[in-house]
C-alpha cells in the first residue's frame, strides 16, 4: 500500500468529513434559532462589556480533573488540564489548549494535547481548527481537521472531521461526532459516532453539574463505546471548571466558556500495535516513510505481518 493508496481507501470516510463540515458550516451561516436560545435560569452576566454575539470565549477559563477507566482491553488513569481565553488582539477568536498525562495498563506513559482555535457566537455556534496528539510508551499519532458546533435550543451537534497522522499509523480520516440534549440546565446527554484506525465506534456520554452552590463548578461525566475490531472503552471522570466566565450552568459553561476536550478519546487508535516483517508507509509531519511497526485494526497488522504485542516499537 502506498500513500496514495490509503487515501483512496478512505473516500467513504472523506465524503462523510465534507458532508459534516458542510452541515457546520450551514448552521453557522443559520440565526433563526438564535431567539429561541435558552441559558437558563441565571440569565447572562457578563464581564467583559463586549457583546457576547462576538465572544468565543467568555474571559480567561481553566478546567482542571482525573478520568479513569478502559481504552481497548487497557486500563487508562489521567489527569487533564484545560486552558481556555480570547485570542490576544483578536478577542471575536477563542483559543483553547488542552492537556493530559496518566498510566496506560500495568506499566505505560500515556499523554495527550489537543488546541482548539475557533470563532463561536453561543446563540447559534462555533467553528474552527482542531489539532491533538497522543502519545503511550511510545507509539504516538495526531490528527488535524475542523471542529465546530450547531447550537439549537437544548439540542446541540457537535462534530470534529480530519486525518490523522504519526509515528506507526496508516494514514486514514477520522472523525467524531456527539448529538447532546440538555434535559435540564446542569444535566445532558449524548450519543455519537467515532471514526478511529479500528473503524467505526458508537457512543454514549453524560455530564452532571450537581447543585452545591452559585457557580460551583464541579461536574462528573462519562462515556462508553463500542465497535469494529472489537473495540471497546468506558470512562467517567470528575473536574472543576473555574475563571472569568460568567456561566453557573452546565449549558452556558459548554456554549460560553470552553469547547469539547476530546481526551483521552484520541488516544483510541493506539489501542492497537505491533511490529511486523514487511514495510507500510507512515507519515510523520514531515513527510512519507516506512516502518515495520503499525497502529491500527486487527486486518492491518495482520497485513503486515504484524502479531499484536506490547505497546511500542518492537511490539513484543
């Protein structure tokens, strides 16, 4: 398989990236629902006089947590991070930065980045550019795309289309889409659709924002997929969102404060690796090469002659 064989492969995948980004597009170009936005109870307060028609982020934010649970048929333990401000001189642009570091089963690093930069107006919904990368002792990969959001009364769609890329991945589009429904302001749901180097996975979450004051800002939250390649995974977590933001609802944190941090959901495509005998191009950023090592579905390792082992070059 060459590079231009592998994208070829994934055009099924491409078409559904262009469709997605199109459907974004359309309902960021979309204010009809914009009067029928509801925030709330607490209404919008907020701190900068800007309008927040024109903020993407509402003042300088943190979120800051643990999450636990299985990637594949591995344990995943982390901590995550996440920064969230106005973009220097340019405040009508957000920028988020997102971070993560844990052990991965009995005896593995495992880390994550992801960097949102984005244009939201929390009335209709945002677009934007999305880069992450994912590292485990010491396969890693990233992918890169557009992100964005439709935001419609208590219903949001929220998707992530691209390719990804790295060390030992075929290089293949990937996807993530989540279609949430606020039942109350400080409690949704989701179901959703992942595209990941093992196919294709579908998704359940929640999040709960319990009553424990005027803007405290904790939350629990989990997610549990399943699909092809027998994959599967299950985490919940807990964290804190503090800052400048005027939100003290769930709802309005999520449309006014920070976008969706997609850790450790990308860490899904290194759930499978090993070494093999024969060569497969890879990209690592800076152009094609060729490895004997390979991240991705049993039918790819098994294309390459590759057993599934350990984690990390060598395999075993």
């Amino acid at each position: 398989m060459n590079g231009i064989e592998m994208i070829v492969s994934g055009k099924k995948s491409a078409r559904t990236a262009v469709a997605v980004a199109g459907l974004l597009a359309a309902g960021w170009a979309s204010s009809a629902v914009a009067a029928d936005m509801v925030y709330g109870d607490s209404g919008q307060k907020l701190l900068d006089p800007t309008p927040v028609s024109t903020q993407s982020v509402d003042g300088l934010n943190f979120k800051a947590g643990v999450v636990s649970g299985k990637l594949g048929k591995w344990d995943n333990h982390m901590f995550l991070a996440s920064v969230a401000a106005p973009m220097p001189f340019y405040p009508s642009i957000g920028v988020q930065l997102d971070l993560g570091i844990g052990r991965f089963g009995s005896k593995y690093t495992s880390a994550a980045s992801g960097l949102h930069i984005f244009k939201r107006d929390p009335s209709t919904g945002m677009l934007g550019i999305y880069g992450d990368w994912g590292y485990v002792d010491t396969e890693h990969g990233g992918r890169v795309g557009v992100e964005g959001a439709i935001y419609n009364g208590r219903w949001s769609l929220d998707a992530m289309a691209g390719v990804q890329f790295g060390q030992h991945f075929l290089t293949k589009f990937v996807d993530e889409v989540d279609l949430s429904y606020y039942f109350t302001d400080n409690f949704k749901g989701s179901v959703g659709h992942r595209l990941t180097s093992r196919g294709h996975v579908a998704n359940i979450g929640f999040e709960f924002m319990p009553d424990l004051g005027a803007n405290s800002g904790w939350s629990v939250y989990g997610e549990a997929e399943v699909g092809e390649d027998n994959y599967s995974g299950a985490w919940a977590g807990i964290r804190y969102s503090f800052g400048q933001s005027s939100a003290s609802t769930l709802i309005e944190r999520d449309r006014m404060a920070d976008p969706i941090v997609r850790i450790p959901r990308n860490l899904a495509s290194l759930t499978r690796c090993g070494t093999g005998t024969k060569l497969h191009p890879s990209s690592n950023g800076f152009g094609i090469h060729y490895t004997d090592n390979v991240c991705g579905s049993a039918a790819d390792l098994k294309k390459y002659g590759a057993p599934e082992g350990k984690l990390g070059p060598g395999g075993s």
